[in-house]
C-alpha cells in the first residue's frame, strides 16, 4: 500500500517515532493511573482484557509508552523506518 503525504493519520510523528525499534506485545499499561492507550496513528484503542472493541496486542516501545496497531505499523514502517526488536522471556529487550 503506498501511503500519501496527506494520509489523516500523518500528526508529525516523525518527530518522535523516526527509526524507533518496537516490540510485539500484549498490551500493558505505561502507567498504573492509565486505563488505556491510543495507536499512534490511527487513535485505535488498546485496553487491558474487559474493555469492549480494543486492541489486545500490538506494536509498542520497550517501555510501553507509545502503542500501534498492526495495519498503521504495516503502512508506516518503511515511511518511519519503524524496526523490530526481540524480547526476552521477562519481556526486556534482547
């Protein structure tokens, strides 16, 4: 899919995410006071298991501060030079 310079989804994320390493994970709160979080891109919803229509999984940074779903990461990875990271069994990057 060749994805526009206008595409609704583009907010400057390149100021933040350009060439970041993320890992598949199941999704965990950045924070204790956090009941969800939001795709970088397209603003779908992540949310612990209970929460009705959000995602369960998806691409996040080591620290599960930022959050996308697959179709965004699909479509912006060569745009974002997005990378992927292994965890190890405790979930700490490799």
């Amino acid at each position: 899919m060749v994805i526009e310079k206008d595409d609704w989804r583009l907010q400057c994320q390149e100021k933040y995410l350009q060439g970041i390493t993320l890992y598949w994970k199941t999704y965990t709160r950045y924070s204790e006071t956090w009941d969800h979080d939001h795709c970088e891109f397209c603003w779908a919803e992540f949310c612990l298991e209970g929460c009705s229509a959000s995602l369960l999984e998806g691409y996040a940074t080591e620290d599960n501060y930022r959050w996308i779903c697959r179709t965004c990461f699909d479509d912006f990875k060569e745009m974002f030079n997005l990378q992927i990271g292994d965890l190890d069994k405790n979930g700490s990057a490799k």
